[in-house]
C-alpha cells in the first residue's frame, strides 16, 4: 500500500563506527573516485573519498585511530601528497597507500570479479546509473573507448567473464572487440529508458520497495552502496516515462540524495503518492558548540553536459493570424523541446504536439496556426502577453528540464511566399558531410537551413542542422553541407535519409517546413582528384609522346601545330 503523501527531510548524524578496515580515494579524477568506492563495496569494505585538500584532514576526524587504513591514491591527479604521511601524524597505526595511474583497470584486476560492465566515461551519469546494480550483483564497472579497448579486452581475456554487460553508447571499435563475449547491450537510445532497465535488472536480483533518486551529476556513498536500486528523475521536470515506471513499480518509499531535485521529488510524491525522503546532511565531524552542527554530505562531482533554451521574442503575424515563437540554444548541444504557450489575456492555448528538434547555438521559430481546441489564433485591443512554459532535453524521451516566462507579443503583417524544394542528397565519405541541394522554386527570395533527421549513428538515431543558413535568389540553387561523421557500418545502416528545410523570407523566422526523402548515396572526393589528376596525366604524356617531326628542319613540334615552330613548313 502507498504511503500517505508526505515529503520528510531526513538529516543522517553519522557517529564514530569502529571498522574493520577502511579505503579512502585520493584523487581528483571522477574515475578514480567512482572505481574505489566501487571496489569498496564489492570488497564489502567502508571507503570515503577526498573532495579537496583542505577536506583530507577533516576526513580523518571520522575515523577510529585504530582502524586500518588503505590509501588508494592516483598517480597523477592527487589532491593531497603523502596522504600516509598526515594519517601517521594525526596517531593511526596502521595505514597503506596504493598509488595507480590506471585505477579503474589496477583494480579490477585486484576485484577478483568475473562479472563486468562496460560503458564509457563520456557520459559520467551512466556509471552512476549503473553503480547499484553493478554492487548488489558483484558485477566491476570498466571504461572502455576507441583509446584503451585493446587494455580492458586483455583484462577480460586473461579473467575469462561469466557475464560482460555494454551498456549505453560506447565507440563502435569497443563493440566489435567485445562481442566475442556475447555481452548484453542496454542502449534503449536515452539515459532514462537505460537507467529503468538497469533497475529492472536489480529488482530481478533483489526486489526492493525502496529508491533512491537522483541525476546522475555526482558520486555519493548510498549511490554506489548496492543497498536500493538508483533511478534518474530529471532536474526540474520528472519525464512522463519515469513518472509511469514509478507508478506501475512497488516503491513504496524513494529516498532523495541532495536537495537540488525537491522539485522533482515533489512532483513524484504529488502524483504518484509514495513517500520521498530527503538525504541533505550529515553531523559535522568538526562539531563546535553544545549544539550539534551539521554539514554537506560528502559528494564528488561528475562530468556533464549543461542544456540552456531560453526565449528570443514572440510575434504575431495579422497577415496569416499565426503565433511565432522563436527559441535560442545556449549551448552546443541539441536539444529537444516541447511548448504550451497561453496567451493572455484571451487565454487561448496553443501548443507542440511533438518534441521540437534544434541544434547546437542555434535559433528557431515555430509557428502556430490554431489553439489547442482548434480555434483561430487572436488577439486582444492593446498590449498582450504569452506566457511560455517549455520542457526540454537531451532526446525526445527526455525532457527533464523546464524554462518559462512571460513575454510581450509583438505584431507584424508579413506575408511569406517563398518556396523552396530539396531536389538531391548525397553524402561525401572524404569530407564526412552531407550535402543537401536546395532550389528556391518560389517568386521571392529566401534564406533555409536544411537538416538530416533520424541517421542512425553508431546505432543511435541522430539528427544534424547546417552550420548556417543559406541565402538563395529566386531560382537559384544550393548544395548546403551538413557535417556529420559516417562509418562505413553506418553508411549500410542507412539506406534512406530524410532531410527537412526549415526556410522563409525572413532569416530569423524560418516559418516554412520541406521534407524529402532520399535513397543514401556516397560520393568520395578522393576519387574527383584521381580523376582531375589522371587527365593531367593523360595530358601531359599526350604533349610529350604524340609530337609532330618536321621533315624539313627534324623539329619535334606539339601535337596540334599545323606549321613548324622553326621553319613554317607545312606539316
């Protein structure tokens, strides 16, 4: 039975606990912090990290002095030299330092595991994702990339592994090595999608009625503890497919790690009615005072990418009685987007049906035609005003973040007959683009930017935008590149191509829409230069060996003359 709809914050005053034995991380790599603190658990052995240098002496506070101390330090990226040194020196006995320059590998050899995951250290939030599972099921997490796929195929073939998992996107070099091993692969094409199949994955293992929640952005120890299943919930929006795998799961009780996803939290508790505790705080381990102090938990950042959509301006066009709502990426990174737009004060509502693709520093407009009850779009006497509420992210499925304000609607009349048509497609395989033939077939001239949408990438459907956007004169065409780097694999993968031009009279309102399909076609640019190369060739032998003998004065003559250079005789 769910529990009442409540959200507690819980604050852990953790005590001295006599260990047996206990590891700290000293490192500055997320790498190193995360392999330890793995190793630790699956070693069944307590191990804290440092967070800076001023950190590592506080560290220490918590710790009995007779507890044995093993230091795993990184060879290269330590926050604190001797770390052994200011452990003697504060009474402990007995303590160890291990320096690697490749822990995530040194320790997996001294794991002793046969069970491994494999993912790569581009996306940190995938390790987090799969920690739990990966402690609970003595399973060692391996990152492996194009660069150091031959190291971790040694390791894997001298422990000959009952169990390899690949999991999220990884270089296509390190699933071809792998497969000798019949892995698992869990790439459901969004983080989310991954992360409840890898809770799934515990649940089958050890069925829990407990979570913890979090976003993948930091290492905590109850995320690497294997004691609950972790599950992602988004950073200011909980992504419908999370909010139906909450519901349809037999949580009863989610615990949050940090406070910057109360939102989130209160959106699960709110509709789904399990119980969220909050896990914020620690007791202080430099308690000053009668009364007890507390302090941060101890966390250590991960690599991430940082989403940024904000608002360029609104328009309404009297000439077509449209809504224009222009977007601005911040980032270079594509987003999706999705948007309810009111519009005040007659509070008619349009909106997107479908997730909104835009690319990396770029702007886009989109055009609204009809309410969501399918009424005509219009405006009151005066000043009026759209209130935009915005979800967006990563991929179509995961739209976790939330952008909103409120902007004046401005007023134009325009009318747009501009038309363009894309009429070829064909991808360069020297150049790593494609390129995309525009014809501006309308009456008027246009600015476009065309699109691939959907190529399938190192099995992950990707859609990529021009660099810029074009300017064409009425009956005037283009052939627009799109970069996008293919694999010979890939280039099979893909045997159609869609391509869509967004394009209008204005160059900041690209209100008009196109989209072709195309069967794939490759050219190289290499053979064109052979090509150009072989005909100077041909034409340089052909001034050479086919050249004319004068019979008057023997002057060898070029091929074409009709008269002697030397004596003008016929020839």
């Amino acid at each position: 039975m769910k529990h009442k709809w409540s959200v507690l914050f819980l604050v852990l005053f953790l005590a001295p606990i006599v260990y047996a034995d206990q590891y700290i991380v000293n490192s500055a790599d997320w790498r190193d912090v995360y392999s330890a603190m793995l190793y630790g658990s699956l070693q069944n052995v307590k191990t804290d990290f440092i967070t800076s240098a001023n950190h590592a002496p506080v560290l220490l506070n918590n710790i009995p002095l007779d507890t044995p101390i093993t230091i795993f330090t990184s060879r290269s990226s330590q926050y604190v030299s001797s770390y052994r040194n200011l452990a003697l020196s504060r009474g402990y006995q007995n303590v160890t330092e291990l320096t690697y320059a490749t822990m995530n590998l040194d320790l997996a050899e001294l794991s002793g595991a046969d069970k491994f995951i494999v993912l790569d250290d581009s996306y940190g939030y995938n390790a987090i994702a799969v920690a739990s599972y990966a402690a609970k099921s003595g399973s060692y997490v391996l990152f492996a990339d194009a660069g150091n796929i031959a190291s971790v195929d040694a390791l894997l073939n001298d422990r000959n592994p009952s169990s390899v998992i690949i999991y999220g996107q990884v270089d296509r070099e390190v699933k071809d090595t792998l497969a000798k091993y019949a892995p698992e692969t869990i790439n459901d094409g969004n983080r989310f999608e991954n992360n409840m199949a890898i809770v799934d994955k515990y649940q089958q293992i050890a069925p829990s009625q407990q979570v913890v929640l979090t976003n993948g952005e930091f290492i905590e120890q109850s995320l690497i503890s294997g004691d609950d299943p972790v599950l992602f919930i988004g950073k200011t929006n909980v992504p419908d497919e999370v909010r139906k795998y909450i519901n349809q799961s037999d949580f009863d009780v989610a615990i949050l790690i940090g406070n910057e996803l109360v939102q989130s939290a209160v959106t699960i508790r709110r509709q789904i009615g399990i119980s969220v505790f909050v896990k914020f705080a620690r007791g202080s381990r430099t308690p000053e005072g009668p009364i007890a102090q507390v302090e941060d938990l101890d966390r250590f950042p991960m690599p991430g990418y940082f989403l940024n959509l904000t608002y360029d301006n609104v328009v309404y066009n009297s000439a077509t009685k449209t809504l224009e709502v222009t977007y601005k990426n911040n980032v270079d990174l594509a987003t999706y987007f999705q948007d309810t737009v009111t519009i005040l004060p007659l509070n008619q509502t349009v909106g997107d049906a479908e997730p909104v693709f835009i690319d990396g520093n770029d702007f886009k407009t989109v055009i609204y035609t009809k309410t969501t009850d399918d009424q005509d779009i219009s405006l009151a006497e005066g000043e009026n005003t759209a209130r935009l509420f915005t979800i967006y992210g990563e991929s179509p499925q995961s739209l976790e973040n939330i952008v909103q304000a409120e902007l004046p609607i401005q007023r134009i009349t325009v009318l747009d007959d501009s038309a363009i048509e894309i009429t070829d497609l064909v991808y360069d395989t020297t150049k790593a683009r494609f390129y995309v033939t525009l014809e501006n077939t309308g009456s008027v001239d246009a600015y476009a930017k065309p699109e691939v949408v959907d190529v399938l990438v190192n099995d992950q459907l990707t859609t990529k935008s021009a660099d810029a956007v074009v300017f064409l004169k009425h009956g005037e065409n283009a052939k627009v590149p799109v970069k996008l780097k293919l694999s010979s694999v890939d280039i099979e993968d893909n045997a159609n191509i869609k391509a869509r031009a967004y394009y209008g009279v204005r160059e900041n309102s690209l209100i008009k829409i196109v989209v072709a399909d195309f069967a794939m076609a490759t050219v190289s640019m290499a053979m064109v230069y052979y090509v150009i190369i072989a005909v100077v060739v041909c034409t340089l032998l052909l001034l050479i060996v086919f050249r004319k003998k004068c019979r008057m004065c023997r002057q060898k003559n070029m091929f074409y003359r009709k008269h002697c250079k030397k004596c003008k005789a016929k020839l």
